[in-house]
C-alpha cells in the first residue's frame, strides 16, 4: 500500500513540473514557421495560409505582457495561462480576447491552435528589435 501511494505522488510530482516547464518554455520570441495536416490542404488553402501567417510574431514577455506583428499590424496586451497550463489566452489592449490551445511546446517550437482543423507551428527567434 505504502508503494502505491509513493508512485502516486511521484506522478503527481512529475505533473506538476512539466506544466512549470510549459510555463517557462512558452516565454520568449516566435516567429511563424509552418502549420500542421498541410497534406490535408490544397494549394490555394496552404498558399492563403502563408499569405495570413507568414509575418506573425510573439514577444511572450516574463511579466505577463505580450506583443504581436499580424498582417503588418503591431498589437499588445496581456497573457495568461489556464489552471492546467494547457491553454494560452492573449487578451489585447485594444479589447480583442484569443484563446488559444497549446498543443506543444519545446524550447524551439511552439504549436498554437485556435479551434480551426490546423495549428500553427512557431520557432524560437530572436527579438525584434523596436524602431526608434
């Protein structure tokens, strides 16, 4: 009985650390990079995809904060993850709220979806420098 609960805890520890893990991995920089089922679509989907999704970025900040480049659009506001660190939610200063699943995270990869059949793949880069 004793080693019944022993490795139960040891799960419960080993739970809890991966999502500590996620919490620390998704900060950062990323920039777009693929999605995922492309052999799903046909040509003009992936090439409208690239078209949409090519010039994204995130600044995942430590402090909550996030910035995004879309469509040539500069965005900001705050972030958070839910209880199970399964989702992301981006909640824009300019009122718009995103609720995204994780899907993976690494230290290079992201795996973002936003309830559509694909995901959207980001790699880790470097950060963007601001104009001054």
């Amino acid at each position: 009985m004793k080693l019944k609960a022993f490795f139960t805890a040891l799960l419960f520890l080993s739970v809890l650390s991966v999502n500590a893990q996620r919490a620390t991995l998704i900060k950062g920089n990323w920039r777009y990079h693929d999605v995922t089922e492309k052999e799903k679509l046909d040509s003009a989907s992936i090439k409208m995809l690239e078209m949409l999704f090519s010039e994204i970025t995130f600044n995942i900040e430590e402090n909550g904060h996030y910035k995004a480049q879309f469509m040539g659009k500069a965005e900001e506001g705050v972030w958070k993850l839910n209880k199970d660190e399964s989702k992301i939610t981006f909640t824009s200063s300019k009122g718009p709220v995103n609720e995204m699943t994780i899907v993976d995270v690494s230290q290079n990869k992201l795996i973002l979806n936003f309830g559509k059949p694909n995901s959207l793949i980001l790699k880790k880069a470097e950060p963007v420098k601001e104009s001054k």
